[in-house]
C-alpha cells in the first residue's frame, strides 16, 4: 500500500526537480512505481494534490505566538504568511488565483485568520477587512514570486543587464538613480513595506468608517 506521505513526498521531489507546473498524476504514479488508478484512491486531481501538499506543509510549520494588538497581530501573520511561502515559492504561483482561502481546510487558514481577526478587532467592518487580507496577500504573493523568478533566471544565467544610464532629458529621476538602482532593488525591504501598509489600510479603514462610507 502506498501511503499519503508517501505519495506527498514523491509530489514535493518532483516539484522540486521539474517544477510544479509539469506535476501530473501519471508522472507522479511512475515516481511511486504504481498505477496511475492507485494514486487516485489518494487523490482526486492535480489540484486536490496541490492543496494537501500545501495543507502539509503548513500543518509543520511552528505557529508564532500573535500579539494581542490588532496592529501587530497582522504584520505577525502576515510576516508568518511570508516566510512559509517563501520557502515554497512555486506555492504562491498555485495560489495565485482569488478564492483560493475556499480550497484550503481550516487548520491551514490560520494565517487568514489571524489577519482577518486583527482586522476586525481594529475596527473595521467584514467588508473592510477582506480587503485588509486581499491587499496584503497580493503585496506578499508579487514580491516573492519576483524574488523567486529573479533567482531562478540568475541561476540561469538570463537576467537582463540593468542600464546604467538614461536620457536625463526625459527621465530624470531614473538617469540620477540609475547607477544605484541595481544595489537599491536587491534589497529586502518586506517587513517595512508591510509595516507601512498595513498601517495605512487600517488608516484608510478607519476613516471611511468615521465617514459613514462601509
């Protein structure tokens, strides 16, 4: 009999081999060594496979003690919600697509959640606070697959070469950080561009509130 961490372990060596886009069940059933038939007494489809490997990998992962302020709490599951995707980055590119939270059970949400949570405890309504955790997931999910796509290219040796120069005459900003640029994108900048926004959606939330706008 072959086992579910089995077959979740051969699914994460392929990904990690070929990439999550040449996954199949044929393919993963001949890394088992099985029919393609067993495989579905397990699984359902390629997706149902996606979203358990993403379950499991979540499951393991060591929740974070969240602050009691609203504030804080986000940016803790938020920061929480960064880094389990970093690790996997071919995750973000599956989860690309809204409605995803609907495939996902209960105990891997718990970053949805929290951001959720500390969202309405701040004040702002249910409308208000789906749109706290869709701005943030979108800012989070952009700037990993970026790091990770420019990792893989330069792993591959297909970056495209920065200018270093620009005709002042009609972009000036760019022609004075021009020889910067390259050092000032590399940078890490997440948690202080998390920070800063989730402060100013809370903000935004709040005085909309004030106004009597939902």
């Amino acid at each position: 009999m072959t086992s579910r961490a089995e077959i979740l372990t051969a699914a994460r060596r392929l990904i990690d081999r070929d990439g999550w886009e040449k996954l199949t069940i044929r393919r993963l059933a001949a890394e088992l060594g099985i029919g393609a038939t067993t495989l579905y007494h397990h699984i359902r489809d390629k997706e149902d496979l996606l979203v358990q490997l993403l379950e499991h990998h979540i499951s393991r992962l060591q929740r974070p003690q969240l602050p009691r302020d609203p504030r804080d709490r986000i940016v803790a599951a938020a920061t929480a919600m960064h880094d389990a995707l970093a690790d996997w980055p071919w995750a973000a590119e599956v989860l690309t697509t809204d409605g995803f939270v609907g495939l996902l059970d209960e105990s891997a949400l718990w970053m949805v959640e929290a951001i959720v949570a500390g969202a309405d405890d701040h004040g702002c309504t249910p409308e208000q606070s789906v749109h706290v955790f869709r701005s943030i997931w979108y800012y989070t999910v952009g700037e990993i697959l970026v790091r990770a796509h420019t990792a893989r290219r330069l792993t591959d040796e297909k970056l495209p070469v920065f200018r270093d120069s620009f005709d002042a005459s009609q972009v000036p900003h760019l022609a004075a950080v021009s020889k910067r640029w390259r050092a000032l994108a590399v940078r890490d900048t997440y948690a202080e561009g998390l920070r800063a926004f989730v402060d100013g959606l809370l903000a935004r939330a709040a005085s909309a509130t004030s106004d009597g706008v939902g």
